[in-house]
C-alpha cells in the first residue's frame, strides 16, 4: 500500500474517517469534525451572502446616493429587537413585511412554475389523436396512468364529502399512487445515499491509499 497523497488530501482523508466513526458511537474525533464542518460552513455561507446579496444590494448602492436601501438595512436591524423585552414588539414590522412579500411571490412562482406547467404536462397528451396515435401503445398507456394518479390522489385529498361510493373508490386509487411515490421517493434518496458513500470509498480506496487502480 502506497499512500503518497498530498497533505489536503490526508486533511479531507482523516475528516471523512472522523464522521465515519459516528457509526461506533459517538467519540471526540467525530465531535471535532463535526465542528469543523459547522464552523467552515458558517463562515463559508457568511461570506457568500455578504459579497453576492447584502454588499451589492444595500451597502454599495448606499455608497452611490440610493438612499431609499436604507429602509431593508432598518427592517433587517428591527429583527434583532426580539433580542430585548421592552423593544421585542418592533420585530412585527420586518417579519409583516417579509412575510408578506414572501407570500406573494411564492404564490406566483408555485403557480407559474410547478402547477400551470404540471397540469399542462399531465393534460397535453389527451389533444384529439394524440394517444394512440402520436404516441406509441406503452406511452399511451403511461400518460393515462398518470392522468388516472393525478385525479385520485387529488379525490383522495378532497375532504369536503365523505369517501364513500365513486369517491372511496377513488380514494383508496389514490392510495395506491401516493404510497408508490412514497416508495419511489424513498428509495431514491437511499440510492443517493450509497452513491455518496461510493464516492467517499473511491476516495478513500483510490486517491488517499491507492489500493485500488
């Protein structure tokens, strides 16, 4: 075993065998890690948001007359007013605000960005010719699928009448679907998971030990 690696490398090495070793049980060098991960990620995210959103907002048009950003830097220090009891009652102000923009533009975004172009997506292969006709027999088949999951799963969530008859039939369809995307959802992220530890054992394996070739 031929372990030649350069010192960062040892560094990155050494940190991913430290939160490995959670997996014994909880021990300093897994605490030491853990802080480091923490406190780099702090100061990393610290200095992005200074230099991409809070200097070339606020504080550089301020230096160039826009006095009006004056009126975020006062909101963004009232939420630190929570800090003490006497003034806690001025943080209403910012977070109405921040709130309130924040609704709006969700709600547009939510509907412009995932429901119009999901209701399109799920509705657009019924045009007249289109199944069986555009699209070959399986993507046919798929497309009334998911037209069939779309419209139970939505009955299955529709609680102003009870699920009995067409309704409970249609819910207990519902059912099905949801615990389908759960399962499909799931077993992504465990993929995910064991793709990530694939790369942390190449590293380790092949780029710090060079076990392997």
């Amino acid at each position: 075993m031929l372990m030649t690696s350069g010192p960062w490398v040892w560094v990155a090495a050494l940190l991913t065998l430290a939160i490995y070793s959670f997996l014994y049980k909880d021990n300093p060098f897994y605490k030491v890690a853990e802080y480091i991960f923490v406190g780099i990620s702090a100061g990393y995210w610290a200095i992005f948001l200074w230099w991409n959103y809070a200097y070339p907002n606020l504080f550089e048009p301020l230096g160039k007359g826009k006095y009006m950003n004056i009126i975020p830097v006062v909101l963004g220090l009232m939420m630190f007013t929570q800090l003490f009891r006497r003034t806690a009652w001025l943080v209403r102000f910012p977070l109405t605000f921040v709130l309130g923009v924040s609704l709006g533009l969700q709600i547009v975004a939510a509907v412009e960005g995932d429901m119009v172009p999901q209701l399109r997506g799920t509705f657009s292969p019924f045009t007249p010719g289109a199944l069986f006709g555009t699209y070959d027999f399986w993507t046919s088949v798929g497309y009334i699928a998911l037209l069939v999951g779309v419209l139970t799963t939505l009955i299955y969530f529709f609680f102003s009448k009870e699920h009995k008859g067409i309704l409970g039939v249609g819910a207990r369809i519902g059912i099905y679907f949801l615990m389908i995307a759960f399962g499909a959802s799931f077993g992504y992220t465990v993929m995910a998971r064991i793709s990530l530890l694939f790369g942390r054992l190449h590293f380790l394996f092949v780029d710090w030990m060079h076990v392997i070739k």
